[in-house]
C-alpha cells in the first residue's frame, strides 16, 4: 500500500486528531536542528496519520515567518517520523513580488544607451507601413519623404496622441516654470525647428545651443530665456561710477636724486692742526724737534739706502760698509741744520726777540 493511500482517510470518514503526532513536538524541534526557532506556534492535522508543527522564526528579517516540520507514523504504531521541514511566510512577512518576464517588468527610462529590446510582433502602436514603390518618382518622393512611409510599421494615430500628450504635460510644455518666466513662446523663436506631418502643427526641435532645450523636442507654446527675439530689460547700474580723480594720460617725469658718495677712508682724512707753540718756548721746542726728528731721519736714510743682499756675488761686509758710511753723512747734515728752522719746517713763523743758536 502506498503512503498517500496509508494516508488517505477512509471515504466517510471525518478525521479526530491524531496524539501521537500532536505529542512529537520535541522530535520536530529537533528537526530543524541550528536553526534560530522560537516557540511552539501550533500543529495541525493534514490527512490521517499525518501532521505538521509550526514554530516561529526568529532569524533577522524574517518577521512573520514560521518554521514547518511534518510528521507521519504508520497504522496501529506510536513512532512518529520526520517527512520535511522548511521556512513558509506569514501574513506579515516581507516577500518578493510576483515574477513577470522582463520585456512586461521594464519600465520607460530602463533602458541603459547599449541595452537592447525584444521585438515584439503584435506591439499595439504600430501598424503596418508602406514600402513598395510606385515608380512614380514625385509619388515616392511624397511617400518616403514628406509622409515618413517606406518602414515596414509605422505609429498608429493612437500611439501618435499618446506621445503629443506625452510631450505636452511634459518638462517642455508650456507649464513649466521656465516656460510661464518667459518672455516670448518657440512659435516665434528663430531657432525652432517645426517638426513634419501631424506633430508639426504643435511641437518643434530647439537648435540653440545656448537654451537648455537645445536638440529636444518642445510644445510650440513653451518657452525659455534663449529666445531669438528677446532682450534683457535695462535695470540700470546697482550704483554710479563718480568721476575719476586720477590722471592716468599724463606722465610726470620726476629727477632721481644722486646718491650719497661713501665715507673716506680713515687713512685719507685730512691732518688735524697742531696747536701754535707759546712765544717763549719757540727755541726750546725747536731744540726738541731736532732731537726727535734727527734719530728717525738718520733711521729711515738707513733703511732706504740699505741695499738688499747681492746674490750674483756681492758681500755682506761690502752693504754693511756702505751702510755706515751713510749714516755718518746724515749725522754731519743733521748738526749743521740751523735751529730756528724748525717753526718754520712746522709751518709757524719765528718768535720775534729770538736768535738763531748753532
């Protein structure tokens, strides 16, 4: 006998409980192993020797969940046996949505510059177009060129009112904020570019590169600062500019003083004075000039006429020879100097009353 007909309540049977599967709550805890289980929700009776226990998640995240484990036994036996257990979402549990294909789950705006949609075969804005040629060249030229046809499916009219209403209630209709601060509408815009066919009579492409619309469809009836017939209103000057003071179209040329010349050395500043001597002591002063001039006038002949050492053969004792020879004469010329020269060679005339001693 299998076990879903072990299972199966006999016909006319009305199911009364089962207490050997209502009394393994502890077998069905031990079920579930490690699992974060809370309390004992309940169990209930599915069919005939067969029942499932019901425990609260308390895992992270998963508020409202609840832990299931399912019992069965065979007839006339008190062992009851683990048959599944698993994790099944309450009322308030958090669940995904319901899985739609993604063709029907996309949404205007999804679709990224290198993404690509299915063709869809039946798609309810198209309709069937017109691409066989007339051979008539002005027919073909209105055809492909001025109608848009030469497509093998083209926009039915109600996709085309779709799409006006679309772009009319849009950023670029004449609701906008920039549209109503406007001072004129595209209607009257140089830079508008109406479109062809039907859509003409309401909406154009903006071509200025300076308006935010620039090379997007706007309502004939919007508007922005960027219009071609437009201006700014003169407000005038936050405030006047008072006359300039300054003279900057004359150049006044003004000398440069010469600079200072430095100071003299020390060993060039001029000799300062000597004091005149007292008329009483002219001759003694002279005396001492004498005395004192004479020894460094006989030292400095010495060292002038002192010859240097003669190294082509020359002799010490022949320079040292001369040498007294010399001071000799400048002792004689030094006695015979008169004393009363010495104010004068001083620069200061002589003592009057004095004489002149040898």
């Amino acid at each position: 006998m299998s076990a879903a007909a072990a299972t199966r309540p006999a016909a006319g049977r009305k199911l009364t409980g089962d207490s050997v599967l209502e009394g393994a709550v502890e077998l069905a805890r031990a079920a579930l192993g490690e699992e974060q289980v809370g309390e004992h929700l309940g169990f209930a009776l599915e069919a005939e020797r067969l029942g499932t226990h019901y425990f609260a998640a308390t895992a992270p995240g998963y508020r409202g969940w609840r832990w299931y484990v399912s019992l069965s036994r065979i007839p006339r036996s008190r062992n009851a046996t683990v048959c599944e257990s698993g994790l099944l979402p309450g009322d308030e549990s958090l669940t995904a949505p319901a899985w739609l294909p993604w063709a029907e789950r996309l949404a205007p705006g999804d679709l990224g510059p290198t993404d690509r949609l299915p063709y869809v075969p039946g798609d309810d804005r198209l309709e069937p177009g017109w691409v066989a040629g007339t051979g008539d060249e002005e027919t073909d030229h209105l055809a492909l060129r001025e109608l848009g046809l030469g497509r093998d499916r083209v926009l039915n009219r109600k996709a085309i009112d779709a799409a006006a209403t679309r772009w009319h209630e849009g950023s670029r209709g004449p609701d906008t904020a920039g549209a109503k601060a406007a001072g004129a509408s595209c209607a009257s815009c140089g830079f508008i570019v109406p479109l062809a066919g039907s859509l003409g009579t309401v909406f154009g492409v903006c071509a200025n590169e300076w308006s935010p619309d620039d090379g997007k469809v706007v309502a004939l009836d919007h508007g922005c600062g960027a219009h071609s017939e437009t201006d700014v209103p003169e407000d005038g000057h936050e405030w006047d500019q008072p006359d300039l003071h300054l003279n900057e179209f004359d150049l006044e040329v003004l000398a440069q003083p010469e600079p200072e010349s430095s100071a003299q050395p020390e060993a060039s500043a001029a000799p300062e004075a000597e004091p005149e001597p007292e008329p009483g002591a002219a001759d003694d002063a002279g005396s001492g000039e004498d005395a004192a001039e004479t020894p460094a006038a006989e030292g400095a002949e010495a060292d002038a006429e002192t010859p240097a050492t003669n190294d082509a053969g020359g002799t010490a004792i022949d320079a040292a020879a001369e040498g007294t020879a010399d001071a000799a004469e400048s002792t004689a010329d030094a006695a015979e100097t008169p004393a009363a020269d010495a104010p004068a060679e001083a620069g200061h005339p002589p003592a009057e009353g004095s004489s002149n001693h040898s």
